[in-house]
C-alpha cells in the first residue's frame, strides 16, 4: 500500500547555532529497507455486493537501513469495492514520512495484485523516488492482505484488513 502519511516527531530542543534542516541532507549510501504493517479500511464495509467505497490505508515501518529507523504514510480514495475485488489498495504516488523529519515522494509506474493459492492478495509496486530522502532510487513495495473472511462479506461486511509489508528503495 502506499499513501502519503502523517509523522508526528519528538526532536530534541537546543540553544546550539543552526544547522542544515534534515530535508537538506544528503541520501544515504546504503538501501532502505523497511517492514511493517499495512491497515486498510473500508466505508462503507465490503460486502458480496461491489458499491461505492472510501479506502483508507496506513502504513507503518520499522527500518532496517537507509539512513531512518522508521515512518508512516495514509492515504484514501474513492472506489467501486467489493469483497471479490482485488483492487483492495493501491495509489500511483506516496509520501513517506520519516522519523528523521524528512520525506520520501515516490511515483509508482508498474503494480501487480495476484491472488495467492491461500487467498491471501499480494500486492506489488515499483516505481522511482522522485523527490525527498533517496531521490533517484528504485522503489519496491509489497503488501500481502488476508482473504476476506466471507461470511463477514455475506452479513455486515468487511470493515478492514491488516497485513505485512515491505518496502525498498536500492
């Protein structure tokens, strides 16, 4: 999934002289790489029945490398959904939020949705960051969303899915 997000940072106060602002920094050598959990909401629920829906998703990250140890992105828009649809969470640009006080804009170009033999959906993007933090990088991301439980989908519907996922930038 990927959306722009909401960060909210505790930085530390100090009487010392300016510095350079953390947005002006430059890109670290080595890849990003973070992990996390993707929420995924639905509004009205998802039933049998594919209707007009609110999607909303939040993404949070643990990362590994790259230069932050951590972020967030949301986003939402406006479909046709339902609980037969794959098209659970997708957005062609995402702002990342950092820990560090900087951002990452990244343009998707190439997404894939497969239904896996489980039922679980995975869900790939790859695009380039084209401004912020790691400009110029490929960009990588997956989610795998569970299958939705379908009696939910027959009653009172599905109102969110949570799930993994993993995001790049090499």
């Amino acid at each position: 999934m990927a959306g722009s997000l909401l960060c909210l940072l505790a930085l530390p106060l100090t009487a010392a002289a300016p510095t350079a602002r953390a947005a002006d920094a430059p890109a670290p050598a080595q890849a990003l790489l973070c992990r996390g959990t993707v929420t995924v909401s639905y509004d009205p629920p998802l039933t049998s029945v594919p209707k007009p829906t609110r999607v909303s998703g939040r993404e949070d990250f643990v990362c590994l490398s790259g230069g932050v140890t951590g972020g967030f992105a949301a986003d939402s828009y406006g479909t046709t959904a339902g609980c037969t649809s794959l098209r659970l969470f997708t957005v062609s640009t995402t702002t990342y939020f950092w820990d560090t006080g900087q951002t990452s804009h990244v343009t998707y170009t190439t997404t894939a949705i497969e239904r896996l033999v489980n039922g679980t959906v995975l869900v790939t993007e790859q695009g380039t960051v084209t401004g912020g933090l790691h400009q110029g990088r490929t960009a990588v991301y997956q989610m795998v969303l569970p299958q939705p439980d379908l009696l939910a989908c027959l009653g009172d519907g599905v109102s969110h899915l949570s799930g993994t996922e993993v995001l790049t930038f090499v």
